[in-house]
C-alpha cells in the first residue's frame, strides 16, 4: 500500500514538475513571445471605415473587418448583463481566469469524459483568443494555447479595467455574418446603434456568440430564438430579470430588420465613387499612414439617404415596367439576341478569355460557352440562380436599359441622391460619371441663354420654316411631332422651348453664331469639346450626367458654376479632422441675372405647358419647377432636368448599346426619364420633412420681365418681331471648314424631343 501511495505521489510531483515546466517555458518564450503589460495599453483592433449621409445616419462601410468601436458607456446595461450571464458570470471576482470553472470543466471533461463541459474561458481569455488568435502546436496545441491565454488574461487584467476590457470584447468578438463588434452586428440586424438595443435584441446578439454561424438570426432564425430565450431564461436566473420580464419578452418575435453595409444595393454607386475619391485623398504625403479598411475612419458626405432611397425605389419601379415596354417592341428581333453582335460581346467576357486560354479550337469553345450550368442572373424581382449558359446569359443581361439619377442642392453642389445604374453587382459602370451620351434637347436651355445673352427677347419670334442644308448631306431638321409646322406660323421663343421646336432651335443657333453660343455654353460649365455645326442647337454633343449638372446648378444659383461635391470632411478614429472639404469656390458664367432669371421663367413653361406637362397632369406636382426634357436620334436616349429653388435633378434613361424605343412616344424624355423625378417627388410630398424644399418658389419676377413675357405664343406670316434674313427652303453653307467634314456626318441629326 506504501508503495502505491509512493507511487501516486511520485506521479503527482512529476505531473506538478511537468506542468511547472510546461507553464514557465511557455511563460518565457519557449512557444513564442508573449505581448507584454504596455501592449494591452495600445492594444488596437482593425476597424471599418464609416461612411456618413450628411445628417450623421451610417449608409456603408469599407472594411478588411466589418468592425466599428462604440464606447462602453452607451451600451445599455442589459446587454452587459445578458454577456455576463451566459458567458462569465463570476466576471467581476476574477482576476482573469475562474479557478471554478476551469477546475470543472477539467474535471467533466477529462475525468468523466462529458465533451459538452464546455472550455471553461472566461470573457478576459477569450478576448485574449480573439485579439491575438491562435496557433497550430501539433498535439501540444490545446495546452499550449490555453497556458498562453491563461498568462495573458492575468496580465491584462493588471492592465485594464473590468470596464475597459468588456469594452474590448465587445467591439472585437465575431458575430454572425462576417460582422466583428456588438456595434457592427447590431447596425446589421437591427438596422440601429447597440446603445438603443432592447433586451429582446440584446439577448438575440449574445446568444449567438455560442456558434455565430449556427445561430445567425438571418439564416436560422428559429434556431436564433431559442437560443435568444436561453439567455433570456439565464438572465432570470441570475436575477438580473424578474419573471414578468422573462415571460413579456420570451413572447417577442425576432424583429430584424436587416441592412447590409457590404451589399451591392442602397447607394451602392455613390459609395463607390466616395471610395476611390477618399482612397485619391488618402494617397496625398500628409494623410499616406491612414489605412482606408483598417483605420476606421468616418467620412462625412453629401448624400441624404432617405432622398437617395425614394429615388431608388422610383428608379426600380418606372425601369421595371419600362424594360416590359422595351422588350415588347422588339418582338422577336431583338437585337441583343443577334448572333454577330453576341459574337461580338462574348470575346470580352472573362469566360471566354479563360476558355480560349486552354487552347482550345473555336468549335470547343462554342460549345463550352454553350454548356447549361447554374448561374446566377439579374432579374427586377432579384437575383436568382439558373441552369442556363454563358451565351443565353449574356444575351439576357444585355437586353437591359440602364440609367443615370443625380440630384444636388444647388447653392453648395452637394450631391442628395445619385444612381448609377440599376444593379452595381450586375452592372458596374457608373453612368453618372462614367457614360458619354449625346444630351439632346437638355442643350437648348443654353442655347436660348445665348440667345437672351445676345438681344433676344422671350417675345421674339421665329419661323417655323424648315430649312436644309445641302451641304450637310441634305440634312434637315424635324420637330417631334407634325403638330405645328405650318411653315407661315411663327413662334415666341417662349413657346419654341416649352415645345421644344427642332427648326427654330437650328435658326436660332445660326442667327446667334455657334461660336458665341459655344463661348456661353463652356461659361456655364459645359467643358466638352463641341462640333461647330448647327446640329449643336439639338444636342449631338456627348457629356454625363455628372457634368451636365454643373450646368443647370449655376442656372438655379445666381450663374455660379462649382464643382459636384461628394464628401464635405474625413475623420481618424480618435474624432480628429485629418481633411475638410474646401470652401465652396465657384466661377461666374458669362450670362446676366437678368437672362438667367428670363432663362428660369422660359424653363417653368416646359412645365406648365410644353413637354414636361404630365408633371402637373399625370402626377399632380404643382410645385414651381424649371426643367427641360430631352430625346436623341432613334429614341435611344432619354432625359430630364428638373430645376429646383434647392433642388436640381437629372435623370437619364437608354441602352448600354444605344438600342433605341422604335416608338417616340415611349422612348422620349417625357416617358423614359421624367417618370423617376416626378415619383420620387411624390414620395417626398408624402413627407413632411420635405414640404419646406418642396414649395420654395424661385423669387417674384420685375415688372419689366413679365412684360417681356406678354405676348401670344405664335404669329402667322408676317407678324414677326424678328425675322431671319433668308427664309428660302435651302441654305447653303458654303464655308470651307464645313466642307471637310465627313461627309454624311449630319444626316443622322434628325433629333426629337
């Protein structure tokens, strides 16, 4: 007996010796160095970079690590207690490590063998594991990395305060979803701060934290609610609630209300652009050791996300039904479906340069592009999985319209709401910036400023007489419709732009001059070089959206030209400004106030009576806007500028591959582009924080502008105030420099509107 008890005792000291050894060459480095005391002190974790609409509310992320900080004293205490009760509740009488419970969970574990003991870390080791991860030691793996978080939980609990170190675990711990942080998780199921979780929620959150996959609320979502009411049940338990408290919430449906920061949806273009405007910041010397995805930075922007989503939503709704409209014409000659042009388009695709990397004949190839597989395609109802091949998939997606959405308040050039497309994950080009369309009748604004710049009076008339010019491959300009082309019929300008009159737009531009209407049209913003023809008065020059616009905000604001302005300042981490958003600098067009507020009242009868009146007569908006609308040649683009006293908005609406509408009355401005501005007006009128913008009026006009204004809009024969010199049915153009242009060049000009 003497000797077994010898014997065990000879074990236990070997076995004390053993771990003693184990513990200390751990201790000293023998399995790596270990973070010292100082270091818990600068202890930083990486941490998402937020993105801010200009009232402060979250709109994206851009992040290695979906993480964000919030600060202990905004986290309401029964989060706390709900962490406490199912993962430490000994938390407070520790010094980091509960002898309790890790004697337990040895004992259960390697004793009575029972694997669901549980590991027995408490919040401070386990802030240890998440903060500095750990290592594969072969077998000795398990001792290895549990002595280490053993040492460093002790050591970091002489460093930091219970406080701080909650505080810690909570903005690094992994949640459901790829989300670290309790701030992070919350924003992302809850859609709100963690400071304003209720217990219900805070319960769902920490309940994950047992198996952040198997309980993710949006995957699992029963799965999630009984795990909530198990912390729920463990927070009675330890009286941290009474019954009643248990019972009301136990009762309680999940409530998730999902927002996605990494998505490809809400204001997914606009974030874009913030990002590689913020990354061309960032690259400057004095800001070079800022990290965009780890620094956690807050950049401050333009947007209003609550504008931006009702644009969206009236985006979706008018292109969904327009795509029906669009496709219906074809019939069944679809262009996007025509085999040389698919030819054309799937030797860009990456599928095709991967294929035709095998060496492969061309045979092989069309058949592997040919293959049914599962893929994943873009649909209005939402993305959805098909067994289809890369050829039909490619004709499917090219079949889609696109479109263009910017709205700005004009006196600062801050940017409300901006859509580049309708899909950024299917459609990445961001036509606001990026697409070059001919503009159309959205030019004849400037045009009809040179003309008041340069004499011409509201009541002035002008024939209506077709013109053509041989010398242009006998091109000669059409109105939209046949109404009104009575050719002994005269129009007031005021009139012609309301109608928006092709042949008075092109004698205008020649009775003008090209070269001081182009003079203007570069004052007022437009930088782009411009073909010195009369098909300049209907918009043959191609911009974006994004540059267009600088144009009508100096028309709303005082003839200011400014830049477009997406982020007004960028802080680091600890608050402090690293960039602010220069002051607004701008430059005077060459038109006067007097012309720019003529031009404004010339605008709002294209709303009140001329090609924008379904604004009023469809939708019922009689709010007081300026706008013009606007079709290219073939119906392939459509726009519309609607003017604003603090709103300036342009929508554009076409094909990728310039198909265009095979009717008029479908693809044109009115129809194509106008809808989105007058349903997201709509939605705004439903708002009341909207109604102060909405029914601004642009200032009362002089007595000595309304009386430029009173006139009939049309005069036959001769009852003219201003005639052209030449009213013949042909002109000839005989300058040179005209003459060596390609031939052929105009007969496509045949603009609509």
């Amino acid at each position: 007996m003497k000797k077994v008890f010898k014997f065990v005792c000879f074990l236990g000291v070997l076995l004390a010796l053993l771990i003693g050894t184990f513990y200390f060459a751990v201790l000293f480095g023998a399995f790596g160095s270990l973070p010292k005391t100082e270091d818990f002190k600068r202890l930083k974790q990486a941490e998402a970079t937020q993105i801010l609409d200009y009232k402060g509310k979250l709109v994206g992320k851009i992040y290695q690590y979906d993480r964000q900080k919030i600060n202990y004293t905004k986290l309401p205490s029964h989060l706390i207690d709900a962490l406490l009760a199912t993962e430490d509740i000994r938390f407070f009488e520790h010094n980091g490590v509960d002898n309790e419970s890790l004697l337990r969970v040895l004992f259960k574990t390697l004793i009575l063998g029972n694997s669901s003991a549980g590991g027995g870390s408490t919040i401070t080791q386990q802030l240890i594991k998440n903060t500095y991860g750990r290592k594969d030691y072969g077998f000795l793996t398990t001792a290895t990395v549990k002595t280490k978080e053993i040492i460093l939980a002790k050591r970091i609990e002489k460093t930091l305060s219970k406080e701080e170190i909650l505080e810690l675990y909570l903005n690094t711990v992994p949640f459901s979803g790829n989300t670290y942080g309790i701030e992070s998780a919350s924003q992302k199921f809850f859609n709100k701060s963690a400071s304003l979780l209720q217990l219900h929620e805070s319960a769902t959150l920490i309940g994950t934290l047992k198996a952040n996959h198997s309980y993710n609320p949006k995957l699992f979502p029963e799965r999630s609610k009984l795990r909530r009411d198990v912390v729920l049940t463990q927070l009675q338990k330890y009286e941290f609630i009474d019954q009643k408290t248990l019972e009301e919430n136990l009762q309680k449906e999940l409530d998730l209300d999902l927002r996605q920061y990494n998505d490809r949806s809400f204001a997914k273009y606009f974030l874009k652009e913030v990002e590689k405007q913020t990354t061309e910041l960032l690259a400057q010397k004095e800001l070079s050791n800022y990290d965009l995805k780890t620094d956690g930075l807050i950049i401050h922007t333009t947007l209003d996300a609550k504008l931006q989503a009702y644009v969206e939503d009236a985006m979706t709704s008018h292109l969904k039904q327009l795509q029906n409209t669009f496709e219906n014409q074809y019939a069944n000659s679809q262009p996007w479906k025509n085999k040389k042009f698919l030819n054309q388009q799937i030797v860009k695709t990456h599928q095709y340069k991967k294929i035709k990397s095998l060496g492969l004949d061309e045979k092989n190839i069309e058949d592997s592009l040919n293959a049914i597989s599962n893929r994943v395609i873009f649909d209005w109802e939402g993305a959805r999985s098909e067994q289809i091949s890369v050829v039909d998939s490619l004709a499917h997606q090219l079949k889609f319209l696109t479109t263009a959405q910017l709205a700005i308040h004009p006196q600062t050039g801050e940017v409300r709401a901006y859509v580049g497309g309708i899909n950024q994950q299917f459609f990445p080009q961001d036509n606001v910036k990026k697409a070059k369309r001919q503009i159309g009748s959205t030019f004849k604004p400037i045009l009809y400023a040179a003309a008041l710049e340069n004499g011409f009076s509201p009541c002035d008339y002008i024939s209506n007489k077709p013109i053509t010019y041989t010398d242009l491959d006998d091109w000669s300009p059409k109105n939209a419709s046949n109404e009104d082309t009575d050719a002994s019929t005269n129009f007031a300008l005021k009139e012609a732009l309301a109608k928006s009159m092709n042949t008075i737009s092109v004698r205008l531009i020649e009775e003008i001059g090209i070269s001081k209407t182009i003079e203007i049209a570069k004052s007022m913003g437009l930088d782009e070089d411009m073909p010195s023809s009369p098909s300049l008065a209907l918009g043959v020059l191609e911009t974006t959206v994004f540059e267009l616009a600088k144009v009508y905000t100096s028309i709303a604001d005082e003839n200011r030209v400014k830049d477009v302005v997406l982020i007004t300042k960028i802080e680091n981490q600890n608050g402090e400004t690293i960039y602010k958003k220069p002051e607004t600098s701008f430059k005077k067009s060459k038109l006067s106030e007097k012309s720019r507020i003529q031009l404004i009242e010339l605008m709002k009868g294209v709303t009140q009576h001329g090609t924008a009146s379904r604004l009023k007569s469809t939708y019922g908006l009689n709010y007081d806007i300026a706008s013009k609308t606007g079709t290219t040649q073939k119906n392939r683009d459509g726009w519309f500028v609607g003017v604003m006293p603090e709103l300036v908005y342009i929508s554009w609406v076409g094909h990728p591959y310039e198909f265009g509408f095979t009717s008029t009355a479908v693809g044109q401005g009115a129809n194509s582009a106008l809808p989105v501005f007058a349903k997201t007006l709509q939605k705004m009128s439903n708002d009341q924080e909207y109604t102060q913008l909405l029914n601004q009026s642009f200032p009362p006009i002089s007595k000595e502008i309304q009386d430029e204004f009173d006139c009939p809009p049309e005069k036959k024969g001769s009852w003219l105030k201003r005639v052209f010199s030449k009213d013949e049915e042909e002109r000839e153009f005989n300058n040179e420099e005209k003459k060596k242009k390609k031939k052929g060049l105009f007969s496509i000009f045949k603009k609509k509107d």
